[in-house]
C-alpha cells in the first residue's frame, strides 16, 4: 500500500478535517502509523540536530508542530477502538499498543531534545515570552523529567520495555472485559422473569436478543459498573440476582478472558516502573504530577468522607429492611434488592417512583431542548445536524456548532447506543483538537451505551442515562471551548483530577427550572414533568447518597490500595478477591450490601483506561463543582454573563493555565469543601 492509496495519510477534504471514515479501512490503520511515527522521528531528528542554540522558536514551537499527522491518525484510530472495536480493530490495537509505546518514549527520553528543554527552562525569566509560551516551557520540561528523560541510558531501556509491556497488558485487560460483558449478557426466556421494566425496556431486551439470533427471548446487557438500572425495577429477585452475580463475576472466572493475572502483573511492573523513576509507588508517581500532590492527599480525602458516607448507608440499609419487613415474606436484604428497594423507600417516603419517569425522558428531546437548548441559554452556541458528512459508524450523529456571532466553532458526534463493539461506560474524545499554531477547529465525541429499542419505538432514557448524557456534554464543551495556541494544551489536556470538573458542572442544568421544563416532557402528552414530582425529586436528593458514596469511595480506595504498592510487595502472589476486601475494610466501607462500584477484574478506569492512582479525581473535582454550582446560584443562574465568564476563565484556557489558578481567576477564591458535604449529605 503507498502513502497516495491511504486515505489517513491523504489532508481531508471534508469540513472541520473531519476523517473521511468512508474510505478508511481496517488495513488503513497500521501502514499509515508506520509512515507517522518516521515522519515525527525525523521532526524530532531535526530539532535535536540543529547546530543553534535553543530558542523557543526552534524548540518548542518546531516540537509541537511536529508529529502532528500522526495526532490525526491516532484521533482516527482511537476513536474507533473504543466506540467500534471490531475484530480487525482489536487486531491493529494489540500490534499497535507496544509500537505507539517505543515511540512516545523515543521522544520523551530523548537525552538531547531534554538537555535543549532543560535550557529555556533554566533561562525562563531571561527569555520574552508570554504566559502560555512560559507555562509551556514549564510543563515540557516537568513532564519529560517525570518520563524519566533524565535517567542513564541503561535505566531507558528498562523503561522502554516496562512501558511496551504495560501497553500491551492494559489492551489485553480492556479486550477481556468486552468479550467477557458480552458473553455474561444475561438471557431471559420468559417475559415474566422481566416484570417491573417498561415497554421500552422490554423492547430494547427483545432487540438485544434479535440481534443474537435468540429470537422470542430477552437479552440484558450488562454495564461497566457493578450495578445495573434494571435492578431497581425488577420484581423478581432471582432476575436481580442473576444479573449482579453477572456483573460481578466478569473477568474472574477462570476463563479464557480472566483478567486476574493481567491485572496483578500490571500492579506489579507499575510499581517497579514508579521505583525506577524515584517514587515509592505508582501512586506517589501519579499524584505528583496533579493538582492532589501526594497519596496523602488523596487518603485524607477519602478517608475525611468514608466514615460519614459509611454512617448514612447504614440509616439507608435499615429503611430498606423496614420496607422488606413490612412485606408478606421478609427476608434479610442482599446485594441485589438494595436498588429495588430503595424505589420502593422512594416510594414511600417521597411517593416518587423514578422508574415511572421516563415517558419524560425521551432522547430527542433531552439532547435538543435540554443538553443543547441550556448550552444555546450559557454560551449562545447553536447547533445544526450534518448529516451529509460521514462518521465512523452509522449510529454516530453529527452536529455543527456556531458561536452568538455566527463563526464557526466546530463539530460534536453523538454516539448513543451500546453495541457488542463498544466498550462500556460513557466518554468523550476528540478526533481533530484546536490549535492556532495548527490552524485546526475542534471535532469532540461523546459516547454513551443506552440499550437500542426496536424500530419505531421510541428512546426513553432513564434519570441516570439523562444525567451521563450532560455530564458528558460539559466535557465536549471544555474540548470545544479550549482556545489556546499549543497542541499539548488542547481541550481535555488538563491534570487528570481536574478534568472531571467541568463535566460534573454541566450537570447542574438538569435540574434547573428552565431547562427542567423545556425538555421533560411526557412522550405522549407533551405535558410537562409535574411540579410536585420535581419537588419530590428535589426532596429525595440526598438519599441513597450513602450507598451512592459508600460505593464510589470504595472504589477509590481500591485504586490506591493497588496503586500504593511497592515494587516487593506487588511482586507478591497477590489473591485479588482478598485484596479488594481488605482495602474496602481499611476505609471502613465493607458491607456485604454495598459493593464497590468496580471491582478489580473489570476496573477499566484504572487498568485500561487513564485514571489508573487516579480515580479520585471525581471526587476531588466534585469539591470544585460544588463550589461552582454555590456561584452560579448566587449570581443569577443561566445567564449569558455567567456562561461568558466561566468559559472565558476556565473552559477556554484549556490546559494553558495552572487550573486552581484558573479555577481562583473565575471564582475569586479557593474552592471550599462544605457545598460538596452538604450535597452528599456527609454533614452530621
């Protein structure tokens, strides 16, 4: 294949640069890497060979000019992997997994291109330049050292290979969590076995069965996380049952997609990999490089919630028994019945049955008239379908964007629906991201896995899917906003644990009276979601936030627990069922009802994804959504002002500024941690 007949290699001719994933082909994918990494290796080649002296000209700006085909095949290619990861796409995955490795090391502890940013880095307050050109500077050279740019020759190859092994691994990992959630996708015979789900639940189970060759039965996927919506409204307990021992048994059943091994061997050569570059963990390695610092830091977090949240699942757990006992034929409460008979507390308590809700909820119009109609309401921003240009899967929609003045802004895809490709959970990534030096517009994806009803009928989402799809959106906003020179400060490019703030701030709107109004609606009448069913839910805000809490933080501490390993102790036979038990009861949060929300074997987060020592980033961002969610109450709400304001100040400067300096220029102070407390409920 040459460079000519490869449509990757080729400048797109579609708007915004958009791939053109008509012509793109599986076989595409690997000669057009092959073709990229030589291209930026003789980039980089160049810079280290030039006889002058460092300037920030033919340093940095010639460094973040260069490779920038190959951030355009990687776009392409990722984007793909995780949304369409067809068999032939897995197979260019696991070939491609160690080479993208050896290359970004081959850069990043390149000896000479560190020594000639090491220089302008020493001469910083010598050189005449601006705040995001220094803060550039600033940031190659923390990020090259904390590579390990810096480390004798000997230790790079060590580096090298750990690194290259680890890309491979957590490729494994995420390929044995997909097929295994498909495999473990739960059938039912009879409909009975579902009484409790809604037409349209029963429909999408029917599709999902369809779509198996299983016809006249009921196929229940499963989620990433442990729970599942269905199981608070299943009235049978064996279907609850079956469906959480599915969920948590993935990965860990001795199988030929058991992820135990290649999660352990991931801990252990993290933690040695963290020892070769001078840390004590991979979590003290992580940390210090984020806004957090240290794993200290992140236990006084967790551990300043975990005793709270711990207190409040228990009032939780004893409501729910008083339920069951109430009943014809009581029963001490297990793992499956908490999210039933929590609706039915709901019920009771509140007289809100959240299940009920969703002819309110219609797909359509959540997106239009709530995600986009509060983003129209903050930002002026408008958005106009394409259905012209071509995305990479026919699911996938397109959306052109339009500032207040009528310029362009870029393009966000919606991708809705789960299918047996898609990797589980919900995410945004960009396939094209802004860039003055580059000239480029942004293009931002969004993904969700709502299960697909079946033709004609129509997509009623539940609370929780409607809180994902803003939540979601806060992040397409941040990559569409950012507005920055440099390439490495594009979008989401921002320390891990603040990358979750914008997101989690987004989601404020749902509930906000305007947009609340504008787009739940009943599916049927068009009559809006009652007042008193609002004020119920209002009401009900902080229950179940215990479990809601309990679960999350559980899940965190399991991420340190494995993160704080030492090299020695990592390289230990390591039973991971005992482990995560022991963990959850370091933190106080062990309850045979209230599992964490990952286990280990399908913790994608941190075993394939980028939050590994990481995931209490939602946490530790929610304290700076809380905060923000206090200003815009306190200022007005939805207004173009505020919108302005925050997107001037936070969203816009990408990952241009220090974000607590960002976050302080936009609020006027440091974030306070009680508006957080409150939500929760984690006060008394």
């Amino acid at each position: 294949m040459t460079d000519e007949s490869n449509p990757l290699l080729a400048p797109s001719t579609l708007p915004y640069e958009l791939p053109d994933y008509r012509a793109i082909r599986a076989e595409h994918y690997l000669p057009a890497f092959e073709a990229v990494f030589a291209q930026q290796r003789a980039e980089v080649d160049a810079i280290t060979a030039n006889p002058d002296a460092p300037t920030f000209e033919n340093t940095m700006t010639a460094l973040e000019l260069s490779g920038d085909l190959l951030g355009r095949v990687a776009h392409a290619f990722y984007t793909v992997s995780s949304a369409d990861a067809t068999p032939d796409i897995q197979a260019v995955e696991e070939t491609l997994a160690p080479l993208m490795s050896a290359h970004q090391d081959a850069i990043q502890l390149d000896s000479t291109l560190y020594a000639r940013v090491r220089a302008l880095f020493e001469r910083l307050d010598e050189l005449d330049l601006t705040p995001e050109q220094r803060y550039l500077v600033e940031r190659r050279h923390t990020q090259m050292s904390h590579a390990g740019a810096g480390l004798s020759d000997e230790a790079k190859q060590r580096l090298t290979a750990l690194n290259q092994r680890l890309s491979t691994l957590t490729t494994t990992f995420e390929k044995n969590l997909l097929a295994d959630t498909n495999e473990l996708a739960v059938v039912f015979d009879d409909v009975a076995e579902l009484d409790g789900l809604t037409a349209g639940e029963l429909s999408a189970a029917a599709q999902a069965a369809a779509d198996r060759g299983l016809e006249g039965r009921y196929v229940v996927a499963l989620t990433l996380f442990t729970g599942h919506p269905y199981l608070s409204s299943l009235t049978d307990r064996e279907s609850r049952r079956r469906l959480l021992a599915a969920s948590r048994s993935r990965g860990s059943r001795g199988n030929a997609h058991d992820n135990r091994g290649v999660l352990r061997e991931i801990v252990r050569l993290r933690a040695e990999r963290a020892e070769l570059l001078g840390y004590h963990n991979h979590a003290a390695y992580i940390t210090s490089d984020e806004t957090a610092g240290s794993p200290a830091a992140v236990r006084e977090l967790l551990f300043r919630l975990a005793a709270p949240a711990a207190r409040n699942a228990a009032r939780e757990r004893a409501a729910l028994q008083e339920i069951v006992d109430a009943g014809p034929e009581p029963f001490p409460l297990e793992v499956h019945d908490w999210a039933f008979y929590t609706e039915q507390v709901r019920q009771a308590r509140y007289d809100l049955d959240r299940a009920a809700l969703r002819p309110w909820f219609e797909a359509e119009r959540v997106l239009q008239d709530g995600v986009f109609f509060a983003a129209t309401a903050l930002y002026g921003i408008t958005f106009t379908e394409r259905a012209d240009l071509p995305s990479y899967h026919p699911e996938a929609r397109i959306f052109e964007i339009h500032n207040a003045d009528g310029s362009a802004l870029g393009l966000y895809v919606l991708d809705l629906y789960t299918r047996d490709t898609k990797r589980g959970g919900a995410w945004m990534n960009s396939i094209v991201t802004q860039s003055r030096l580059r000239g480029t517009a942004p293009v931002v994806v969004n993904n969700l896995n709502v299960a697909r009803p079946a033709p004609g009928q129509p997509t009623l989402l539940t609370l929780d899917e409607v809180n994902t799809l803003f939540h979601e959106f806060g992040h397409a906003l941040h990559g569409l906003f950012a507005t920055v020179t440099y390439p490495s400060f594009a979008g989401t490019n921002v320390y891990r644990d603040f990358v979750e703030f914008p997101s989690q701030v987004n989601e404020m709107w749902i509930y906000w009276p305007e947009v609340l109004s504008n787009y739940a609606r009943h599916i049927d009448t068009g009559e809006p979601l009652p007042a008193e069913v609002v004020d119920k839910l209002a009401a009900s805000e902080t229950f179940n936030q215990g479990f809601a809490t309990s679960e999350y933080l559980a899940a965190a501490w399991i991420d340190q627990a494995w993160h704080c390993l030492g090299a020695s102790d990592a390289a230990a036979d390591i039973d991971v069922a005992a482990f995560e038990a022991g963990a959850v009861t370091e933190i106080g949060l062990h309850s045979e009802v209230v599992p964490p929300r990952y286990s280990s074997t399908y913790f994608a987060h941190i075993f394939s994804g980028g939050y590994s020592a990481g995931y209490y980033s939602y946490i530790w961002s929610e304290v700076l959504d809380a905060d923000t969610v206090e200003w815009f109450h306190e200022n007005g709400g939805l207004t173009r002002a505020n919108g302005d304001r925050f997107r001037q100040r936070l969203l816009g400067v990408g990952g241009s500024k220090d974000p607590l300096e960002a976050y302080r220029d936009f609020r006027g102070r440091d974030a306070e941690i009680e508006p957080l407390l409150t939500r929760r409920g984690l006060t008394d």
